[in-house]
C-alpha cells in the first residue's frame, strides 16, 4: 500500500489590491497545485458578503471591482509568462508520505520500506526542511499500549532517516496509537490502513 499526498491542491498566486482607473480592484490568480488540480475559490463582495464568483480552473484571474467579478482562463505558458516569478518566490507546499506496517510490528510493508529513500531525497532538497513523524496503530490492543507501539514505529522510521544524514534538530516524533483512525473500525480489528508513520515535510 502506497500513500503520497500533497497537501496543497491549489495556489492562489496573488490577492492585491490594485489601483485602475481611480477604482480599487482585487486579483485573484489561481495556479495549479501538484498534478494539475485547482481546487477552487469562492470570491466574496467586501461590503455585502455576496458571492460574487467561483474561481475554479488552474490559470483563472478574477478581477473583482464594485461588486462584479470578471473571470478569464489563461492558457499555462501565459500564466507562467505573467506569475512565474512570483510562483517561484512561494514557499514549497509540505509533502506528505503514508508507511504502512507489518501486523504487530514496527517493521515497514516492503513497498512502504521502498518508499523511505524517495523521503530522504524530499528532506535533502528542502532547505531548511521540518519534519513531522507521527506514528498510528490499528484497533487490536490496549489503547495505552497502541500508544507505545505507534511512538515505536515513529521511531523506527526516524531512526532509518538518521542513519541517511537527517539532522536530528528538525524533526518531532509522536504517538497517536488507535486515536486517529483512518479506516473507521472496531475494536479489536486489525486493519492495515491503520498500522502506518505518516512522514510530512515541510
């Protein structure tokens, strides 16, 4: 089982105020997040709280002026033309990886343990990165001891992740055991969606 998940599904490249005609105008430029996706914006009138428009097409600009949005969709080599200075000045959106585990282990799955070194090429081409490890277990098991057994797995994997060169003063490990479910179970059930580190590097 593999999970790689980008956080930001879309970038809202600008939201400035401009100054035409004597008349102030807000922009709203919305690029593509990872894979294309661009998520959507609702654009509000400041005086009425009306919606106004729905900006929902990667390299849409909304300009909004006296209570009316004019909307039009820029193909992606004008976008880039027009805001890719300004995209590249953004910060990297946080990226996070799913690992899942062997039953009653701290061992990863193999296609989990696959996925380690593509985490450490994320880590090493952020500078400056920081990066969370929480740990998760499924329902089998005393709740106290699931917190336990999902610290170790959290560190199992930082500890693979020290061993590459991370440094250790950018990381925070916790335990979550069976209080953050991500498949909705019994209790007692072994699920292996539940048994996973989630990795998110920022």
């Amino acid at each position: 089982m593999r999970d790689v998940t980008n956080i930001r599904s879309a970038v809202i490249l600008a939201a400035i105020p401009l100054a035409l005609a004597g008349c102030a105008v807000s922009r709203v430029a919305l690029g593509p997040g990872d894979g294309g996706d661009a998520g959507s914006i609702s654009i509000l009138d400041a005086k009425t709280s009306q919606e106004v428009a729905i900006v929902d097409k990667a390299g849409a600009v909304a300009n909004v002026s006296g209570g009316a949005a004019a909307v039009k969709v820029m193909d992606s080599a004008a976008f880039e033309a027009k805001y890719g200075e300004l995209l590249a000045g953004l910060p990297q959106a946080p990226r996070t990886f799913t690992l899942y585990f062997k039953e009653n282990s701290v061992e990863p799955t193999d296609e989990s343990a696959a996925l380690l070194s593509e985490i450490f090429a994320e880590i090493k081409r952020r500078p400056g990165a920081d990066i969370e490890i929480t740990g998760h277990t499924d329902t089998v098991g005393a709740p106290d001891v699931n917190d336990t057994f999902s610290l170790r797995r959290a560190a199992e994997i930082t500890s693979y992740l020290f061993a590459q060169g991370m440094d250790k003063a950018i990381v925070r490990i916790a335990g979550r055991g069976e209080r953050e479910l991500k498949e909705q179970t019994p209790d007692e059930t072994p699920s292996a969606i539940n048994r996973r580190v989630e990795v998110t590097v920022r």
